[in-house]
C-alpha cells in the first residue's frame, strides 16, 4: 500500500466555518445555521448546518444532505464540505436546481479532539436508526425526517485503503452516481481497484455492502433517495483528499441534475 504523511488528526472545528462567515446573513450567499445543539460536560456543542438555494431551473429544487465529521478523525470530509459551499456561493449558477444543506461537522467533540468517537466512546456511524440514545444522532435523525432529502452523500476517509472508492449499497442509481464521482476524483488521487476493502468485495472501488447503523434516510420515507458514501484514503495528503472530495460532490450534483432534466423530458 502506498504510504502517505498522515495530516493532522484535528479538524479545528472553531475556526472550521469562518471563512462562511461573510457570505452568511440576509443578503448573502448562503445560510448558516445550527440545526441542533448538545451539552457535555458544561459546555455547549452545535451541529452547523450551511444551506445553499441555487438559481431556480424549472423544477422543484432537488433537497440533498451532505455530511462530514461522522467520525473526528477524518478532517479532510470537513474542510471539502466547506470549500464546496465557498465555491457554490461564489458561482451559483453550479447549485442550479438544488436546495443544498451541508452538516460539516456530524460528531463536533469527536472532531476537536481528533478521535473518531464521539464524547461517549461510540462511533457513530453505527447507531443510526438504532434507537441511540445520541444527541448528536437523534438530533440528526429529526433533521432526515424534517427534510426528506431526495439524496444523501457523506465523506469520510479510510485509513486502510489504496485510493478513492465509495458504497453504493447495490443500488443502480446509487452506482450510477458514483461512479462519474470516482472518475472526477481520480484527476487528485488514484482509485482503489483491489477486490476486498475495508472488509467487502468491490468492484472496481463499488461497494455494494455497507455496515449497520450506518449515516441514511428514515427507513420509512418512500421513496429512498440516493445514498453515496464518497471515502478518500487518510494517509494522502489532506489537501489532495479535499480536491477529490470536491470533485467528487461536483460530478454527483452534476450527473443526477441530468437525470432529473432526461426524466422531465420522457
């Protein structure tokens, strides 16, 4: 396996939104907001919401949920999540036809200490829809129901694998986005062909399987929307790993805004 410096395990979560700052507020570009806020200890932590309108495109906007920061120990989803939104406010007209809200920092305590549990010692990509009794997981559990995404992509990095790759939990339209993101990242950092990662069969960096409790829709909305799970390798160096994951969210809002505009024409 490739070796790489591994970057900072520290996802400076107070100064993570300041450069959204200015481009927040009535007027601005973007909202920023908290959509739910937790004490431990004595302090107080927010999950920070960025939403994003982009100019209308003759259709109901397309509500998607973008998430980082599930496990503290993988900065570089983080920082992509909010360069994604600076390059998104700078050039609206990329956000044509969506309705974005970006959740940078899922597991805030995890993320200010660097670890990839959260303040209890629990990882919390395995207590979603599980009846957890996890502020940060309830809190976001109200927020997918609340806003009944059309689609679902979360970050995250791996520190066991070779290159890019991502779960599509054998869904057609799941694979059939990820794919373009694979190839859209592969420009940065080169992509996981092995058949077995991270403990699954792949195919050519597909991932059909995918733990339990994982970040997802309510089981009940119907339809399910899409769900990609986008992973850089955590060795590379942190700012190749953001290229690819803006890449990657490119491509994706890219390819599925084609397919809502061919659905329209049938």
């Amino acid at each position: 396996m490739t070796s790489f410096p591994r970057p900072s395990a520290s996802c400076f979560a107070p100064a993570l939104l300041d450069s959204l700052v200015g481009l927040a507020g009535p007027g601005g570009a973007l909202d920023l907001a908290a959509a739910g806020e937790f004490f431990h200890g004595d302090r107080r932590y927010e999950l920070p919401r960025i939403r994003i309108v982009g100019p209308d495109a003759g259709h109901d906007p397309i509500r998607l949920g973008l998430f980082a920061g599930v496990h503290g120990d993988e900065p570089a989803g983080c920082a992509a999540l909010v360069q994604f939104a600076a390059a998104l406010a700078a050039a609206p007209e990329r956000a044509a036809g969506y309705e974005l809200s970006l959740y940078p920092l899922v597991n805030p305590v995890g993320c200010e200490r660097g670890t990839r549990a959260n303040h209890t010692g629990l990882d919390l990509n395995r207590e979603f829809w599980r009846g957890s009794e996890q502020p940060e997981v309830r809190l976001l559990e109200a927020e997918l129901r609340a806003q009944a995404f059309h689609g679902l992509i979360t970050l995250h990095a791996d520190d066991t694998c070779e290159g890019v790759y991502g779960y599509t939990h054998g869904r057609t339209l799941d694979e059939a986005l990820l794919e373009p993101a694979l190839r859209a990242a592969e420009a940065t950092l080169r992509r996981d062909r092995r058949p077995v990662i991270d403990g699954f069969a792949a195919r050519d960096g597909h991932i059909c399987d995918c733990y339990p409790g994982v970040l997802s829709a309510p089981p009940e909305q119907k339809p399910q929307p899409f769900n990609v799970i986008f992973e850089t390798p955590a060795e590379a160096p942190l700012d190749l790993q953001v290229a690819a994951s803006v890449a990657a969210l490119d491509a994706i809002i890219g390819v599925y805004r084609g397919f809502i505009g061919y659905a329209q024409n049938i």
